[in-house]
C-alpha cells in the first residue's frame, strides 16, 4: 500500500471556499440585473426613437400638405397676375393707340384737344404706383395657419 497522504480540509478553507462561491454568486446576480437593466434602458431608448421618428414623419405629412397647398395657391394668383399683366399690357396699347388717333385729329382739324398721358404705372407694371407702406410688427399667431 502506498501511503499518499491525504489532505484534509480544514473549517476555515471551507468557509473561505464559501465565501468565494457565495461573491461569485452574487456578482453573477448583479451583472445579470445589470445586463437586464442594460436590456430594459437600450429597449426604451429604441422606443422613444420609433415615437420621434413618428412624430417627425407626421410633422413632414403635415409640412408637405401646407407646401402643396401654398404652391397650389401660388399657382393661382401667378396666373392671375399673368391675366392682369396681360390686360394692362392690351390696355395700354389700346390707350396709347386711341391717344395716337386724338393726336391725329388734333393736327388734321387744328382743334387743340385735352390728350391724357398714359399714367406712368400702365407702362411700368413692375413699379408699384402707391408708395410702399412701412411695415408694422404683428402678432406671431397671424403668421400661424
């Protein structure tokens, strides 16, 4: 028989084996509600960012409807001012075409005749006839729709 001696444990490695395991249980513990928590704050987050998002795509819908609106109503008073520059355009020379026939008879009959000038503006559609007005400040909820 050969004689190998046999360690035996004493209490108090014992007791320090338990208490290693029982630090190495509690931090896997708490590095598991750490991970979890970790888990729960990242899946939060993804949340209020797929909310924001949203949110946004709903402000742009809106945005997009108001730049829709805004352009159809551009459209309009475009054409219209393209009809009204067009008339004071026909007008005109209407104007100056009948100042041209008064202009004739005045000379042929020798008979002085009161000719109106064309006002300025008529031929100068691009200059506003009235002085430009000062601007005043206006409430913010005027420029809200």
């Amino acid at each position: 028989m050969s004689s190998i001696p046999v360690r035996q444990s004493s209490g108090s490695e014992e007791d320090q084996k338990t208490g290693i395991d029982e630090r190495k249980r509690k931090r896997m513990l708490s590095n598991r509600e750490s991970a979890r928590r970790s888990r729960m704050k990242k899946q939060q987050h993804l949340d209020d960012l797929i909310n924001q998002m949203t949110q946004l795509k709903n402000e742009n819908s809106q945005i997009l409807m108001q730049i829709n609106l805004l352009t159809q109503q551009f459209s309009k008073v475009d054409t219209e001012n393209t009809v009204l520059r067009t008339q004071v355009m026909e007008l005109t020379d209407r104007l100056q075409s009948l100042n041209s026939v008064l202009r004739f008879v005045e000379e042929f009959s020798g008979m002085e005749m009161d000719i109106p000038e064309i006002p300025d503006p008529l031929l100068k559609p691009w200059q506003h006839p009235c002085p430009a007005l000062p601007i005043t400040a206006a409430s913010a909820s005027m420029f809200q729709y």
